[in-house]
C-alpha cells in the first residue's frame, strides 16, 4: 500500500463514525513503540512532531485547529470573543489556568526564551503579564489579530505536565497511560497505551515480529502515513561575524533535494522558500552562482544533539562550506542549550528547527522572531490581522514570507513530518491538522473486521 492509500485508508477510519459507531467500543490497550525520548520535557522544547504527539497524550494546548482553519477548545472548556480586542479562556479549574499563565510568560524570560513566544506577541505586553481570574485568562490584544485563537493551539502552548490533569491520558508508570475518564473532550475509546522507546533498527524489529500495534517516528516506507510537515529546520547565521556573501556561499553550494534525500529522516521535503510547502506554494528557485573566492574562514555550527539528522546535515553543510573557503566546526548542544545561545544571539551557525503552526500568519511570526527579527512583527502582524478574511490573511503572509525571505539570516532547508504506521486492529487514528496523530480517538476493531484488511 502506497503511503498515500495509507493516510486514506487511516483517515476514513476516523472520519466516518457512523460507520464505526456500530463496532467502536470502549476499552482494551495498545502497544505503542516509538523513537523518541523515554520522557519529554517542557512543551516548548518537545518540539519535534514525535515529542509534541507524546507530550499530548499527557498534556494539550488549549484548542486545536480544524481543516477548516477554525479553533475548537481542547483543554479549554470554552474560547470567546467577549469584545473583538479580547481572547476569554476558560480553563478546567484554576490551577490549570495559572500553570498556564505561568508558563507562557516563561517563553519571553532570560531563562526559558523561546521563538514560540511570538505566537503571543499580539497580546498587550507580548505575553509577558498573562493574569489568570480563577479558572479564566481573559487575554487583551493589542492590535487586531484574528488568528489569535489558531495561534494558541500551538503545542508549545500546552500546560506543562504536571498533577493536573491536562491531557486525555495520565501516566501509570513503567511506560503506562491510562485514560483520563473525566477529559472534556471525552475520554479516550482505549483504556491504556503501553510505551517503548527504542531506535529506528528496534522499531523494525518489533513490527515484523508483531509486538507493537502502533508506531511513530518510522522512515517512509511502503507501510508508513504522514501528515503536514510543518516541522521546518533553517540554517540561521549571524550577519554580525560572517561576511555579507555568506547566504551566497550557502545557496550555491547547497541542494536541498540531494540534503533532504540522502541525510535527512523521512518523511521529509526540500524547502527553498521561508514557510514550508504546507503553508505556501514552493516554486522554482535558481541557485546563484558561486562567491569570489576569499582568505579561509574559521566558523562554529551548533546543532541539538537529540536530532540525529542534524548531525548529518551539519556535516554535509562543514564538507560542502569548505569548498567555499569555510572551515566549519561542529558542536552539538541540548535543545535547551540551543535556545539559550539563540536568545542571546551567541552563535555563527545554528541548525534551528520549528515546529510550525498551521496557520501562515502565525508560522511567520515564530519565523521572523526566530530568525531576529522580532522588531518587524511589530510591522507585519498589524497589517496581516487588518485584514478580517481569513483566505486574505493567509494570502498577505505568504506574499510577505515572500518579500522578506532575502532580509533575514536565516536560510530554509528542510521540513519534516511525523512517520507513523498501524497494524489493522487499530482503527481511529487520524492526523490532525498540525500534522500529529490524534491517539485519543484510536480504538480497537472487532477481530472479525481487523481480519479483513491485513497488515497497512
């Protein structure tokens, strides 16, 4: 089956309830492996598609996004618009609307920096005075921004794990989730997940030996789904330390298509513009020609050592540089070291990967912070969020990404999405718009009707 007749095949799974409705029960469990980390962090830095889908079996953002691009609550009970310059939240209980407060207000501290930040630059103060009243954040917007709902369900926006419930499952220990009965949305069909992290060779290893019915984070394969790759890695430079041609130098000696290809973990495209093919139209881009040659030039790339196909980018970008006079030096960093050395603009070169919105205006955003140049949203959004269409919205970003991509050191490479295959008994699984897989509406299928599929 072709990945294509797989997402499909997925999809109608889940979407076509009065199919399922009839066979859909509650209970039982699924084995689920995956290449990720045993545990994930703090929501802004469970970024990748494969942390930020863990993360929200835990933990959700306070709404997600429909294809249609509107905003449904998730954790939130309720999202309002009590006047149009005010967001109104109501979240489960208080304590949960504090903890998130407080942890959005931490993505524009010295300590926690994070270019998700951005997704909260419309609110008056940028973010960095969220009040929580009892259970409700009532946020005010300081210019007109529509897509402020969209931009909030943004799993780096998530409430941070915690004794809280935030999640459709809550962890049991030894790798167990149970399903969390009083979630708002519903609970989940299944009564438990059973977790194991491994590497891509024990991924392989339990499929053909059928001991796990899920599995993330797979290569693409002939039996492997994916959904929006919106999970976009740049190559960000200071123009403060490297000299003015150095985009030239990168661009004619780089191929996206033979980088995306030959070292970067599927499923993945090549992105020559500044937003990912997702959320714009990528079309041809000529590579220009090739620097004069100049004296030898010492650099440092870091990288986030978590990610493995960094580190193979990296040393392509150091062997393909130093046709052009560089001598690159690697060092690769935690992810959080990673964002500390970006906030305080200490690097030369960074690998930097986003997981972006689905939302074009609120992707550019993250990417003009990310690429420092937080001082054009102050221009940008405003003119983006005049606009009360949202098709003309998305329109203006993408017309904007456009004409900015060339002003700002920060150089598109590739983006990614998430790899997931499941055996026939498990029926449910569907992609959200952002790309991630939405477990909690997983169920499992009668013997009978499992048997007449075979393996995806």
């Amino acid at each position: 089956m072709t990945p294509r007749l797989a997402l499909a095949s997925l999809v109608l799974l889940g979407a076509s309830p009065s199919l399922a409705a009839g066979r859909t029960r509650y209970g039982g469990e699924v084995r689920m492996a995956h290449a990720g980390p045993p545990e994930v962090g703090e929501p802004s830095l469970a970024d990748t598609p494969l942390e930020a889908t863990l993360l929200g079996l835990l933990s959700r953002p306070v709404c997600t996004v429909t294809p249609e691009g509107e905003a449904h609550p998730a954790l939130a009970r309720e999202m309002s618009r009590p006047t149009p310059q005010v967001s109104r939240l109501t979240l489960p209980n208080a304590a949960t609307a504090g903890a998130l407060a407080r942890a959005w207000m931490r993505l524009s501290s010295a300590e926690g920096a994070s270019p998700y930040r951005a997704l909260l630059y419309p609110l008056r103060g940028e973010g960095r005075q969220v009040n929580a009243s009892d259970a409700t954040l009532e946020l005010a917007l300081s210019f007109p921004w529509p897509d402020m709902e969209r931009a909030l369900c943004h799993p780096a926006l998530a409430a941070p794990v915690s004794g809280t419930p935030a999640g459709p499952f809550s962890s049991a220990g030894r790798g167990a989730l149970d399903a969390q009965t009083r979630w708002p949305r519903g609970r989940p069909y299944l009564d438990r997940l059973l977790l194991t992290a491994t590497d891509e060779r024990g991924l392989a290893r339990l499929w053909s030996s059928r001991q796990v019915q899920v599995e993330l984070g797979v290569s693409s394969e002939s039996d492997t789904v994916s959904g929006a790759m919106l999970y976009a890695t740049y190559l960000a430079f200071s123009p403060r330390r490297l000299p003015a041609d150095f985009r030239q130098a990168v661009e004619s000696s780089i191929d996206r298509e033979d980088l995306t290809r030959l070292f970067v973990h599927g499923p993945a495209v090549p992105m020559p513009h500044l937003l990912p093919p997702a959320l714009m139209p990528q079309g041809p881009r000529s590579r220009p020609t090739a620097p004069p040659s100049a004296p030898s030039r010492k650099v440092t790339l870091i990288y986030d050592t978590a990610l493995e196909d960094q580190r193979a980018v990296a040393e392509r970008i150091q062997v393909k540089l130093h046709e052009r006079g560089y001598t690159v030096a690697l060092e690769p960093l935690s992810r959080a070291a990673l964002r500390a050395r970006w906030a305080k603009g200490d690097f030369e070169l960074m690998l930097h990967a986003l997981m972006l919105p689905p939302a074009p205006g609120p992707a550019l955003a993250v990417v003009l912070d990310a690429g420092g140049r937080k001082d054009l949203l102050g221009v940008e959004l405003p003119a983006i969020g005049a606009l009360t269409d949202m098709a003309a919205r998305d329109a203006r970003a993408r017309e904007r990404a456009l004409a900015l991509a060339a002003t700002l050191p920060l150089l598109p490479l590739y983006a990614q999405g998430l790899g997931v295959r499941a055996m026939p008994e498990v029926g449910g699984l569907v992609m959200d718009t952002q790309g991630l897989p939405t477990l909690d509406g997983a169920f499992l299928l009668p013997a009978e009707s499992a048997s007449m599929g075979g393996r995806p």
